[in-house]
C-alpha cells in the first residue's frame, strides 16, 4: 500500500509537471501570434540586388507608413517606392515601407499634422514647412530662386538646415532628406497668357502657404486655396481661373485639360522634403537611421534624375492631347519678377512673416 500511494504521488507531480509545460508553450505560442504588425522579434530575409536573399537582420522588424499626395503615375510616386526599396535592402530586410500616395491618408496639411502626432510615420511633398514654421515660409516667394544652383546652395546652407532643426523642435517632425529636386513651376490656365497684366483678377488655385498668397496678390490675381487633390474639379467647375506647378505635375493631375493654356514662367523652385516622426526615428535602431537617411538621399537623388526627361515627356504628352504651350515674353516675366520682388522687399524689411533681411540673404546667395 504504501508503495502504491508514493507511485501514485510520484505519478500525479509528473503530470502536473507535464500539464505545466504544455500550458507555458501554448501561452507562448498564443503571445508570438498577437505581435504587434509594427514590430516584430526579427527580421525575414531581404533580397539582394542580385535576386538572392541577403542576410537576415538579428534587429526588430519595423513598418513605417508613408503618405504622398501625388498621382500613383508621378515620378515621385516612383521615388517612393524606389526610397522603400532601398531601405529595405540597406537594413537587411528589417524596414519595410508601406506606400499611401495620391493623397489616401489626407491632404498635405492633415498629413503632417498625422506625423507629428505619431499616427502617421512619414510624409513626403514639398513646402508645408512653411505652413507650420514663419520663417520657411519665405521659400514660397515666387522668383525668389534664380536658377537651379541657386536654390540648392540655399537648400544646403546652415540657414536652412537651422529652419530644419526649428521645426524638428517645433512639430516634433524630423528632415531627413531634403534634396528630391523637383522641376520649376510653371501655369495652366483657362484662358492664354501672353502679357503680365493678363494675370489680373485672375483666379490663381494656390495652397495654405504665405508665400504664394503675397505672390498672386503682387502681380493682381485672387489666390484661391484649394486642396491640390480637388484642384482638377475646381478648374473645370471654374472655381479657379488657373493653376500651378511643376510641369510633370501639371501633366499626371490632368490639370491641362481642364485649363489646356500651358504657360512656361519657372517662377519658383522647391524640392520635396522626407518627414518623419521624430520619436520614430529615434526609436530606429542606429543602423535602421543609416539605412533610412541614405535610401531617402539616394532615392531623392534618383527622382531629380527623372525629373528632366519627365517634363520634357509631359510637355510633348500635352501638346499631343490638344494643350497650347506657350513661353511667356522675357519682357512680360520681367515685370512679374519686378511685381513680387517689390512685395518680397517690403515684407522683408517688415520681418512680418519671416526674419527682417532673410530674403536679401537667401537672394545674396546666387552671387
């Protein structure tokens, strides 16, 4: 008897033993499949650019979520997936970037308000510093940029990588490339341009930036804002006489058709910039940061590439479609140059939108 209770005993531990391993592997095996999507334990292996699989990262796999406004066909659309690519490769497989363009996550604004927030990781367009910073608003002053070395030695200067650092400080939105050149802006309007005063009373669509409500305003035309997303429907409703923008842009917008009179004026330059949450990117490991800034540098590298023949492609597109291209007059962009440099100056001594004597600096540098 006694025997058969310390067997009986000795048996009941060994199943309780047993009980307890089978539980512990079925509460681990339950918490690996409700990890996060975001971040996960380890990376999958990522493919080489040989078409082999590269070494697996021992780091956390991340998923950041980056919106754009742009056309699924414009090719900073292409520099978009182009920038996810490259950072998947460069990290080892561990960065996965998920695409949102043409405005699926909301218009400009709302999107970088999102990411600094932290409910959206990353944005990329151009200008909406501006909309968020006085200073950087001076970049939206039309013929502010002579030509294309001038703005890349202002977008390289310490007095923009200090306006970059502000606004980390600011929205709590870090800058981590700032050289996706993009073409400069030229007009589609419903009726021809061929004189300087044709821009009177003009309906000018422009977007919640500073600069270019002065701008229209100098040369006598109403600044209206509009979504960039609704611009096409507000041109052909005729809520807006005109439009704005870089030639590629023009082109995959479709804005030609609705005001077919293309009018080349390069009346401002910009580049998009690459934002991300600042509290994101510091939870980047070191190499994931590395990654990250040199595939947003090297695919913005690769968008200014493109950007040449895409124009000289979406100017011929145009044409063939019925749209008039037109050169304004030397003269004519002249007296426009003259307008909103008039303007520029005077705000520019008023320091009432952005530092007094930033607009001489920034015009200082083309010398």
């Amino acid at each position: 008897m006694k025997y058969g209770k310390r067997r009986r005993i000795v048996m009941k531990k060994i199943l309780s033993v047993l009980l307890a391993t089978v539980l512990i592997t079925s509460f681990a095996a339950c918490g690996a499949g409700n990890s996060s999507a975001s971040q996960s334990s380890a990376a999958p292996a990522a493919s080489s650019p040989d078409g082999g699989s590269a070494p697996a990262s021992d780091e956390k796999a991340v998923i950041l979520k980056v919106g754009g406004i742009q056309t699924t066909e414009d090719p900073s659309t292409e520099a978009l997936y182009k920038m996810a690519e490259l950072a998947k490769e460069k990290s080892g497989g561990s960065l996965t970037l998920e695409v949102y363009p043409a405005s699926q996550l909301g218009n400009a604004t709302a999107q970088v308000e999102a990411v600094g927030m932290g409910s959206q990781d990353m944005f990329v367009d151009a200008g909406w510093m501006g909309t968020f910073l006085q200073d950087k608003t001076i970049d939206s002053m039309w013929f502010l940029f002579q030509n294309a070395e001038h703005y890349d030695k202002y977008i390289n200067s310490d007095l923009n990588k200090q306006m970059e650092e502000d606004f980390r400080e600011l929205k709590g939105i870090r800058i981590i490339a700032s050289n996706w050149y993009r073409a400069a802006r030229s007009f589609v309007t419903k009726a021809p341009i061929t004189t300087a005063a044709d821009f009177s009373n003009m309906k000018i669509r422009v977007p919640e930036l500073t600069g270019y409500l002065e701008s229209v305003d100098a040369i006598g035309g109403k600044a209206t804002q509009i979504a960039w997303s609704e611009t096409y429907l507000a041109l052909s409703q005729g809520v807006c006489d005109a439009a704005e923008g870089p030639l590629d842009n023009l082109y995959s917008m479709n804005f030609f058709e609705a005001a077919p009179n293309v009018t080349i004026t390069e009346h401002n330059r910009d580049s998009m910039q690459v934002m991300i949450n600042d509290r994101t990117f510091q939870n980047l490991s070191a190499n994931q940061q590395e990654a990250l800034t040199q595939a947003a540098l090297e695919a913005g590298d690769w968008y200014t590439e493109q950007i040449s023949t895409a124009c000289e492609e979406a100017l011929k597109a145009m044409e063939e479609k019925g749209a008039n291209i037109a050169q304004l007059d030397p003269a004519e962009l002249e007296k426009l140059r003259e307008m909103v440099t008039a303007r520029a100056s005077e705000l520019d001594a008023s320091g009432k939108y952005w530092t007094a004597g930033m607009y001489q600096q920034i015009a200082d540098m083309a010398e």
